[in-house]
C-alpha cells in the first residue's frame, strides 16, 4: 500500500497496472483486496514449463 500511494502521490502516476497468472486466486484476490480491478484477460499468454497460462490484467487508478 505504501509504495501504492507514493506512485500515485509523489510520481504523479495517474494508473498502476499488474498482471497476475488466473490460477493464482489467492494473488489475484490479494490484488483485489488491494482495491486492484479486473480489466482484461489474455488466453494462453505465457508459457511455464512448456504450458500456457492466461493471465488477468489488473489495474489501480488514483482516486
């Protein structure tokens, strides 16, 4: 959180984004917890030990 709110109040940073693997729920729930959104999903989109994975972008927007 700290590091959340100096992005926004000291480097002027008007949306921090992430990306999380979508079958790492308790990270993605972390990140919402956060107050992270969901704002897109890529299919396939990175490849572990020769297996794809989708990946969920998440973003945080100053308020």
């Amino acid at each position: 959180e700290l590091i959340v709110d100096y992005a926004f109040s000291h480097l002027s940073m008007h949306k921090i984004y992430l990306r999380v693997l979508s079958d790492n729920i308790r990270a993605y729930k972390s990140y919402e917890h956060a107050g992270f959104v969901k704002e897109g999903l890529f299919h396939d989109d990175v490849c572990i030990d020769g297996l794809y994975h989708d990946v969920i972008f998440m973003a945080r927007y100053k308020d």
